[in-house]
C-alpha cells in the first residue's frame, strides 16, 4: 500500500470527528468566558478597553464555533481563534499594572498552540507570538516605564516562552508517535501484520469513494484456505500459524502497492483492487492462488507442509457499491470454488447480488 493511504489510514485514529468536535466545544467555551469577563470589566472595574476587545474576541470565538457546526474543520478558524485569545491577553497584560500578574497567561501559548496545530505551524505560530510578545513587553518597559515592567521580567518571560514551546513541541511529538502506534495496532491483525476488519473498512471506504468519483472498476476477493483446520489438527496450532503467516506475505508479494489486503479471521482474506478490471483482477487472483499452492513449510522431519487456497472474485456495479454487497457477492463465488474442488479462482456472476 502506498504511503499516502497508509498515512489516510493511521491520521484517521487521531479522531477527526472529535478534534471537530473538541474545537466545536472549547469555542463556545472560550466565548462564553470572554463575554462574562467582558461584562465584568464593564460594570464592575471599569475596564473599558479590555471590555471591548473581550466583546469582540468572544463574537469572533463564536462565529468560529457556528463555522465548526456546518463544514469541516480548517486551519484558518483555529489560527484565528488563537490569534484572538492571545489578544486578548495581550490587551490585559499591557493595559494593567503587571504587579496584577497577567503577564503569567502569556506561557500558556505554546501548549495551546501544539494542542489545537500541527508541530510545523504549531512552532511557527508559538514562536511568531513568542517574538510579539517579547517585543510588546520591551516596547512598554522603555516607553511607559510606569506599568512596571523590567529587564528581569522580560528575561523571565522569554525563558518561559522558549522553555514551554520545546516542551510542548516534546510533548506534541511524543503524543503523535503514540497516536500513530495506537493507530497501527488497533488496525492492524497481530499475528500477519495485515489490516483487520476495522483497517479493512477505513480502507474501503476510501477506495469507494475514489470509485464513485472517478468510475473506476473496484474489484475485490475473498480467499480462504483450503482443508485448513486438518492443518492444525495433524501439526499444531503453531504450524497452522506459521502458514497463516506465509500465506500473508505471499499474498501481499503478489498484490500492488496500491492494493489493500486484511485478514478477516482463521485462515480468510480479503484484498481490495483498485482502478482494476476484472479480466486483471482474475490474473492476480490466479497469482496468488499459485503462489500459496507453491509454499512449503519444512518441519523437523524434513517434511513439508502444504496447502492451496480458493478465491471468490467481483467487481463493482450499479447494484455492487457497498461493502456489504462486493463481500456478499465474493462470498458466494468463494462458495462456488470449495463446492467445485477448491484451488481454484470463481469469479462472481454479474447478475450476482
């Protein structure tokens, strides 16, 4: 397979649906606390400035939580939420004494930055604030010397600006490893490092829609091998295994890269072929059928144990879209291939629901 749809396949464990959601959320949340804090800088410590630009943030807040209820989320409506809170801050932090301590939230920047981005812009933008404020403070400690801010606050601020965004970009690596890894395993069968069931179906349903844009022919096969359960039962589980396992290999090693193939279960497979005819699809599926024919596996007393295998084939049609209807329609020409002598490759009828 190649590496972008590996990549397609183990970013989708990251959640998507919930990283939407957690943005969709923590919007609403931010704009809720902006709106109060506005209101309180208002009627209570008549602090107009930062009551205005509260207001303002807490509708942007908002419109960015309305765009994440209606359309995928995108990179613009995160940087300008960012960009806003730290605003925000910026205003409080600037427009008060900094014996008030507001000047702390501005470390905060780094880990939201690496929370909501990826590493590359998450960097960019946590060093273009870091520089921003840095700047900021500068500017006032030499032109407005009266808020209170000096050259050991600047040097505090910029060693917690530079210490916490290596620590969030530590942690922001360390959390996308060991995203990728969960996703690996949880797609991934433990025995034949093929994809399982739930690798099978991210997979699918991307090819299906590559299929339904382009109108390419989709075709899929099912194969099983042949007698196995004698396998296990005259040499043992772990012989059984070690079949399993060079069945795999054999199979990807006949497959392309753009193939995609997963263990059902037992000794069942099932590969995906995309942008292949039928007629093309048969010959692969002929292939790997030799290949696994052709496997033998020694055992201490120099003798070899083999097996063969048998292939239910289709491909997509009007009424041959879903997963559900191509497996169906393999399975039954697999049915047909162990009922006419096994070994062998059927190739579903196209009549065949």
């Amino acid at each position: 397979m190649n590496e972008n749809l590996k990549r397609i396949y183990t970013d989708d464990l990251a959640d998507v649906e919930g990283y939407r959601r957690f943005i969709f959320i923590g919007s609403f949340i931010g704009c809720s606390f902006l709106l109060l804090f506005s209101f309180i800088d208002y009627f209570f410590l008549d602090l107009y400035l930062d009551s205005a630009v509260e207001a303002i943030g807490a509708v942007v807040l908002f419109i960015i939580h309305r765009i994440e209820a209606k359309r995928p989320t995108q990179l613009w409506p995160v940087i300008l939420g960012i960009l806003t809170v730290a605003l925000v801050i910026m205003v409080g932090v600037f427009a008060s004494p900094s014996a008030d301590g507001y000047v702390v939230w501005l470390s905060l920047f780094p880990f939201i930055c690496f929370l909501l981005l990826d590493k590359k812009t998450a960097f960019i933008l946590s060093i273009f604030l870091s520089v921003l404020f840095i700047s900021a403070l500068i500017y006032f400690s030499v032109y407005y010397p009266e808020k209170g801010f000096n050259i050991y606050g600047i040097v505090a601020t910029t060693g917690a600006l530079t210490c916490g965004t290596i620590l969030a970009w530590a942690y922001a690596d360390n959390r996308t490893k060991m995203i990728h890894l969960l996703a690996k395993q949880a797609k991934t069968d433990a025995l034949t490092s093929l994809l399982n069931r739930r690798g099978l179906m991210s997979s699918f349903n991307l090819y299906i829609a590559l299929y339904k844009r382009h109108k390419q022919d989709l075709c899929v096969f099912i194969l099983d091998l042949d007698n196995f359960k004698l396998v296990n039962d005259t040499f043992g589980h772990d012989v059984g295994d070690i079949l399993i396992i060079e069945c795999a290999n054999a199979i990807k090693a006949e497959l392309r890269d753009v193939d995609c193939v997963a263990r059902l279960g037992g000794e069942e497979y099932i590969a995906i072929l995309p942008n292949t005819s039928l007629a093309e699809a048969e010959v692969i599926a002929l292939r790997v059928k030799n290949t696994i024919e052709g496997l033998a596996i020694k055992q201490p007393d120099n003798s070899c144990v083999k097996i063969t295998a048998s292939i239910g084939l289709t491909c997509t049609s009007e009424n041959r879209e879903s997963f559900d209807a191509l497996y169906k329609s393999a399975d039954q020409a697999l049915y047909k291939a162990k009922n006419n002598g096994r070994n062998r490759v059927v190739v579903a009828e196209k009549n065949n629901q």
